[in-house]
C-alpha cells in the first residue's frame, strides 16, 4: 500500500520570521504541496503583516497571483487598494494580482489569518513592496 499523502505536525511547522513576535507559518512547501501555497500568519496585537523590520505602512501585491485570506481568530484592519475594511473570525477576503494590500492588528488579542494562493517557484520574485502604502495617520 503506498502513501499518498503528507502529515506535518504543528510543532514541525516552520517560522520563516524566524520567532518574531507575529511567525509566518508556512505549510505548502514542507508537505510537498506542489499546486497550492498555504501560509499562517499569526499578528500580534499593535503589528503589522509585514518581515521582520519591515515598514509597517508598506503593503504588498503580487504580480500574477490572486490571494485569500481567511481570518480565524481575532480582528484585523486591512487596506486593499483605497478600501479600509475589518475583518473577524471566518471573515475572508480574495484579492486580485496587482491589488496592492496591507494587514494590521489594531486590536488587543492575537490575529490569526490563513492565506491561500497558487505556489510560485519565487514568492518574493512574485512580490511588489509598496512603500508608504498605508502610512500610520491612515
């Protein structure tokens, strides 16, 4: 019998943050996943989804791929293009390549946000910083 699947147990997930206080949790590469790329980010109360040192009033797109994220714990505000929207637990949003977006964390307990999209052999090749995107008077 053959094994056609792949088990990664939560304490084997790698932090690609390298133990910031809001870890990126990445899940598709580890398990092999060669068509889908599925990520955790956990946001800290007061930070903002951005690498470690990164500016918290950049944001981000991507060239060619949509994204979802799907919040299932806590609350986030996030700017997608000139659109300032919250979202709670089971609250999920897609957006389109090249929509520029930002994720914060205004609030008191942790955030936990699953992001979904195809896997890219380069994510960061992928990526297009947005410098003063959302800046902290937004």
């Amino acid at each position: 019998m053959s094994s056609d699947y792949t088990l990664l147990r939560a304490a084997d997930v790698p932090d690609f943050t390298g133990g910031a206080p809001s870890p990126f949790l990445g899940y598709g590469r580890p398990l092999g996943a060669t068509q889908i790329a599925l990520n955790i980010r956990e946001i800290a109360p007061g930070e903002a989804h951005v690498p470690p040192g990164g500016d918290p009033a950049g944001g981000h797109s991507h060239k060619t791929i949509e994204e979802i994220y799907l919040l299932v714990e806590g609350e986030v505000t996030m700017k997608v293009g000139d659109d300032v929207v919250t979202l709670g637990p089971r609250d999920a949003i897609r957006m389109d390549a090249g929509v520029p977006r930002a994720t914060r964390n205004d609030g008191a307990v942790k955030a936990v946000l699953v992001m979904v999209s195809v896997r890219t052999e380069d994510p960061r090749a992928e990526t297009v910083a947005h410098e003063g995107f959302w800046p902290e008077s937004a």
